[in-house]
C-alpha cells in the first residue's frame, strides 16, 4: 500500500513540474511577444487556412493495384468486367449521393444494385434527419476509379474500389469542411461483394444485411424467399453478381 502511494506521490510530482514548466514558457513568450510576432503567428494560419483550401481543390490519388489484382480474379471469376465494374461503381455512388442529398430513402430502396448497401444508406439518412444535417453534392464528376484490394474466402469475394471524383459540395455539419465557391476533390472507398457459395456464409461472417421491406426483420438466409417473421414475400437476390456492399467516404488519407 505505502509503495502505491509512493508510486502516485511522484507520478504527481512530475506531472506538477511539467504544468510549471509548460506555464513558465507560455507567459514567457506571451510576455516577449511583440507586435511583429503576433503578425508572423497571423500569417501562420492564414497559411494554414490556404494549405487546407489546397488540400480540399487537389485531385486525390487511388490506389493502383488493378493490374496486380485484375489477373486474379480473372482466374477465380472469367467472366469478370473491371470497366463494367467501375461504371455500376460510377452510377452507384451518384444514385447515394443524390439520395443523401434528398434524403429518401425511397430512390434506392427497390434496386437490385443496392440491396447490401441499403441499409447503411438507410441509418446515415435517419441520422441527418434527426441531426438537421444537409449535404448537397453538385456537379459530381469522375476521375479515377482503381481496385485496392481483392479477397474470396468463407463463399465469398469482395473486391475494394477507390475512386477519385469531385462536387461541389455544401453542408452544415461541422466535421466536415465546406467551400461554395471552389470544387471539393475528394475519393471513395466502396466494397463488391459476390457470394459464390451461399452455404459456406455462416451468420457471424455474414458482413451483408439484407432487411425486409415490410417489418425490418434482418433476413438472415439469404436463399429466403420469404421472411421468417411476417411472412412477407422477399425478391430472392441474385448473389452471383457483383453487388455493392460498403460505401464510405476517403478524404484524410
Ligand atoms: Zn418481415
């Protein structure tokens, strides 16, 4: 018991000298802090300012591991189209944006293409909407779309696209940098996913929920045709196609 008093006795110690240290050097320099100073400090963030509004216009780089990728799941799947891939890729991200942007759910609740990523979409639009949140994404366009990463195991595969794209983009949430005037450059991480052996997709590594439209039960067999708790009809999904599965905004890194 003494020794543990001891232990915190000098762990206080030292954490009171740094407090002094540190409260010694700040009135120090706040004391010879002249008029030139605070105007080198002014600059400072104005640059800093400047270096973000760079960072927000600069056509954001992917990932090029596409060759590297491609053959491989070639081998797996011969059938594979990388340009038809991109294009859903394309057309997706625009179909989540213009329903974020509006907030309905409804734009993409009955497509095929979106039926993993629905529900994701579907939890971000109740939380702008019990967050007064807007985002408004205008004049959206492509750059670059490149795989980063390529996986199959457990019955299915799932293949990582990174996409360079830019918009116009206006919002009031706070975490999130906002420009009117200049185009915001900017990458998306979006996930595919092919389930190619229904069987071997037990629960726990199930990373796709589909949801049923009439009482939001999860439905957890995926080869259902109806649902197990309100019997509603459920459209059996094509799991031999490249759905998309996550899609998640890539700016920071
Ligand atoms: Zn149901």
């Amino acid at each position: 018991m003494n020794f543990f008093i001891a232990v915190i006795g000098g762990f206080l110690g030292v954490l009171l000298a740094i407090i002094l240290f540190v409260a010694v050097i700040y009135f120090r320099l706040s004391a010879s802090a002249g008029p030139g100073q605070m105007k080198e400090l002014r600059n400072a963030f104005t640059h800093a300012k400047e270096i973000a509004r760079d960072e927000y216009t600069r056509k954001k780089s992917v990932a090029g591991l596409t060759s590297l990728l491609e053959p491989r799941i070639l081998k797996d799947f011969p059938e594979f189209n990388r340009d038809l891939l991109f294009s859903i890729n394309e057309k997706n991200i625009r179909k989540i944006l213009n329903c974020i942007e509006a907030k309905d759910i409804s734009q993409i609740d009955n497509d095929s293409e979106l039926v993993y990523v629905e529900p994701q979409i579907r939890a971000k639009i109740e939380d702008m909407k019990s967050n007064q949140i807007n985002e408004k994404f205008d004049n959206i366009e492509f750059n670059r779309s490149a795989i980063s990463s390529y996986t199959k195991d457990n019955g299915k595969a799932t293949i990582r696209v990174s996409t360079s794209l830019g918009y116009y983009y206006n919002s009031n949430r706070k975490d999130k940098k906002s420009y009117s005037d200049i185009k915001k450059e900017t990458r998306y991480t979006t996930e595919f996913v092919y389930v190619y052996d229904e069987s071997k997709i037990k629960e726990k590594q199930l990373t796709i929920s589909i949801h049923c439209k009439n009482c939001g039960a999860p439905i957890n067999n995926l080869g259902n045709s109806y649902c197990e708790y309100c019997m509603a009809p459920v459209e059996r999904i094509n799991l031999k196609a490249w759905k998309m599965s996550s899609f998640k905004e890539d700016y920071n890194n």
